[in-house]
C-alpha cells in the first residue's frame, strides 16, 4: 500500500505528520461526502488528487508562517474550513495551543465545521456571522483564502481588528498587479512566498499596515 505520505510530498519541507496525512484524508472523504448535499467546494475540484493538492496541501503551506507566539488564529472566510481547518489539523498533530477561529456566515457550511472539528478533535470555534460586522477584534495570524480582494481585506483589518501579528493573503495569477494597485494606497510591510500549487501564485505575509 502506498505511504500516505507520499501524497504530500509537497510538504516535506514543513515535517508533516503521516498522523497528520491521515486527518487531511479524513477531512477529503468528510468533504467529498457533504458536497452531495451543499456546495462546499466546487464538484470539478472535489475529486482525489484535485483536492488533495488545490485545497489542502495548498492550504498547508502556510503553516510556517503563523505566529504561534498567541493563542488565537484567525481565517476571515473560511467556507469549506480552507484554510483554518486544515491549519487546525497540522496544529493539532504538532500539540500546539492555539486555537483556530473560523469564520463563515452560511449556516450550513457552520454546522458542517463543527462536524469536522468535532470528529477530528480539533481547537476551533466557528464564528456563523458576517466579519465585516465585528469589532474590536485582537489576535496574531489572520488568514485569508479565496475570501475577499487585498484591499478590501485591508480596509477590513484597518477597522475591525485592534491588534493582530500578520496577515497571510493567497494571491492568485493576478495578484502582481493587484498588489502594485494596493501600494498606491497602502503603506505595507510584507514578504512573498512562491504557491507549492500554482506557478502562478503566491502567499502574501504582512507585518504591518498603514494608510498612505
């Protein structure tokens, strides 16, 4: 029988777990088995090895850049559990503290990620409400995936979180220019990371931001 760590061989550099593997594929089959009701993903990327490298592995490289230093992460809009789900499984199977905030304003989406949490044993809360009409929010790492544009994620942070560590952005084949049209507006410390996905794309993690 194959190693089930062969199947994510991508993610070699960040030591995942063949425990955690297993999850991963707990959570593919979890996924596979919900989206014949609702849309949790989309049916072309619901197959196998589509799945398995477009969603999860592509969500798991983002690990080794949170902050573990808080006890919070944050994902804005998590939909299907991409990628604070697949964050909270590699936290878990490292025994870190931290817990993961998912939030998403679908009612059935909710319900099927405390499912997931639960039978996983994972530390999340999931938040059923609108982000953009929450408050005062503190934390360290906030993840963002396939949720919002760069400014208006920005605008999104700038007046609802008080205090945050960094912010991690998938960019997709556009996302060069939509980063130079940001600049123009926004004062950012940040670095890129190159997508073990995607020759196209790339993670965006940002330290501090400011208003120009």
């Amino acid at each position: 029988m194959e190693d089930i760590q062969k199947k994510y061989s991508l993610l070699n550099d960040l030591n995942i777990s063949r425990e955690t593997c297993i999850d991963f594929e707990s959570l593919i089959s979890m996924i596979q088995e919900k989206n014949q009701e609702i849309n949790i993903i989309s049916k072309e990327t619901a197959k196998d090895s589509v799945i398995r490298e477009r969603h999860i592995i592509d969500s798991a490289q983002i690990y080794d850049l949170i902050d573990l230093n808080h006890n919070t992460t944050i994902d804005l809009g998590t939909g299907g559990g991409m990628p604070g789900i697949v964050v909270a499984i590699i936290m878990k199977n490292l025994k870190k503290n931290i817990k993961i905030n998912l939030y998403e304003k679908s009612h059935h989406k909710s319900f099927f990620l405390r499912e997931v949490s639960r039978k996983l044993e994972l530390k999340t809360e999931v938040f059923e409400e609108n982000i953009f009409d929450v408050k005062g929010i503190e934390t360290g790492t906030i993840m963002a995936r396939a949720f919002k544009p760069i400014r208006v994620i920005l605008d999104l942070v700038h007046n609802n979180f008080t205090s945050f560590e960094n912010i991690i952005i998938f960019m997709g084949k556009n996302g060069k220019e939509a980063l130079k049209e940001t600049l123009k507006g926004w004062d950012l410390e940040y670095t890129e990371k190159k997508s073990l996905t995607s020759e196209e794309s790339f993670l965006l993690n940002i330290k501090n931001i400011k208003k120009k």
